[in-house]
C-alpha cells in the first residue's frame, strides 16, 4: 500500500539558484525502531502497474539507481553519528507516495521549533538516508540529493540526476540522460551509441564514453580546464582548448556539457589510446 499523497516538497535549487527546501509535515515510516540504534533500515516493494516515473529527493546521504525485476524495491538506510540521536533517526520519515503516473520517494526530515535540523553548514544533528533503489531499466527516473554521491547503472528510459556535493556517476546508459552537480565530478558511459546528454558541475571534470559510431553534435565548455576528445570532429564555429563546437559521424545526438574547474573527455569505448 503506498501512503497518503500529501503536497509535494519545493524542489532544491541546482547551481546558480538560491538552495532551499520546503519539507512538509511527516507521515508515519514503516522501520525497526530502537531507541539506542544509530541506523535503521527501511525496505517495501511497490507495483509499477501505470507508472512511467520515479522520482526520489534526499537530502543527507548517497543514492544508487539498480535496474531490474518487475517491481519498484526501496532500501533506505537510516544513519545518525551518535546513539543520544536516536529521536532524530526515530523522527526521520521515508514517505512513497503515487500520484497519477508517478511514485515519489521523499526523506522528510524532522523539525525542532521552525527549524530544521539541518544546514547547508553544519549537519551535526541531521540523519543521513542512503538509498538503493531496484526498478525495470526502462522507467523514467528523477533522483536528487544535497549531499551524496549519485549512481546509476544500465538504465534505458530518461534518467534526471542532481545533487550539490557530490560525484555522479552513470554506466551502461542507454537513454536520454541530464545530470547536474556543484561539487564533484561526472563520469557517463553508454552502453553503446551516445544518446541526447546534458551534463553540467562547477567543481569537477566531465568524462563521457560511448562507441566509435556515435553521432554526436556537442557543444562542451570548461573555464578552468581543457578539452579533450579521442573522436575525428568536424568542426563547427569553434574548437578549442576552453571551447569546442562540433559534430562527430553526423550528429544526430546533442551533447552539451560544462564544468568551470575541471576538464571534458570524450572517450571511445575500448579504446587503446593512452589516456592521461
């Protein structure tokens, strides 16, 4: 059974917007609970009958991305640093909900007075949630966190990553992909032919892997970096060492990708170049 739709939370701001999180009131987690614990863990299976996305939004804590089976399964694991915090991990709440085509996954975090017990400075009293989820390659799938890492593994249906520090990393993506970080890099490979990618971090190099016949048309910029690509380009506009413009066999797949302090690296797949 899934919970109660409740109103959704704001979504956290991404780089160059203000970050906020409007978490709304808790609805009761199903977990073991123990007063003295310093995790708990949290596993349901959902049927995905009608569904085309799942979208999961964290705030403290990695997310990985499996896909395979029929169904839906959500792992969170609930952490805090000291057992005198186990009402904060008693308080934080696991909520999935559907609504209409879409399952949510949401950490609601407690509060104490209007406060939460979280910052972007300081988390000495905030749980952190790592998630796993397991689902059928081909669902849509929107996975957001602030602090955490993001992985994700052989997915084919649109894939939407985004966290503020943290390292993202995709294999085997056969799907339309869109990935944004602050802090950390972006590692992508395809499965096989590069599909559509926007890929964007301020602090952290961008890498990409896809097979020689890809057709890409890319547009890639680095500020603090330089670009570098193992695959025959014709030019267009601009190719340079910050800047580069281009299409690769045709281009019929767009690649846009930015980082200020970091490098960009196309790679052929099984390539025996020297990378360095």
């Amino acid at each position: 059974m899934y919970a109660t739709p409740r109103t959704r939370p704001g979504r956290l701001a991404r780089v160059g917007g203000a970050l906020a999180a409007a978490l709304l009131a808790v609805a009761a987690a199903p977990g073991t609970r123990a007063d003295d614990a310093k995790e708990e863990r949290f596993e349901k299976t959902y049927e995905l009958a009608g569904v085309r996305k799942v979208r999961l939004q964290n705030v403290n804590g990695a997310v990985n991305i499996e896909s395979g089976g029929e169904h839906l399964k959500v792992v969170a694991v609930k952490s805090v640093r000291r057992a005198s915090d186990a009402d904060v991990l008693r308080e934080t709440e696991i909520r999935v909900t559907k609504t209409g085509s879409a399952i949510e996954i949401e950490t609601i975090l407690p509060r104490q007075g209007k406060l939460f017990h979280w910052s972007f400075f300081g988390r000495s009293s905030s749980a952190e949630v790592s998630y796993q989820i397991t689902l059928p390659a081909g669902v849509a799938v929107e996975a957001e966190t602030v602090n955490g890492r993001i992985g994700a593994s052989k997915r084919t249906g649109d894939l939407v990553l985004s966290t503020v520090n943290g390292a993202v990393k995709v294999d085997g993506q056969d799907g339309p992909l869109k990935v944004n970080t602050v802090n950390g890099s972006v590692e992508v490979s395809f499965a096989s032919a590069m599909r559509q990618a926007s890929l964007e971090t301020v602090n952290g190099s961008v890498t990409v892997t896809c097979a020689k016949d890809s057709s890409i048309r890319c547009a890639l910029q680095t500020t603090n970096g330089r670009i570098q690509s193992e695959f025959p380009v014709t030019i267009e506009g601009k190719w340079g060492p910050k800047e580069a413009h281009g299409s690769i066999n045709g281009g019929r797949e767009s690649l846009a990708v930015e980082t200020v302090n970091g490098d960009v690296r196309l790679f052929v797949a099984d390539s025996s170049a020297v990378r360095k």
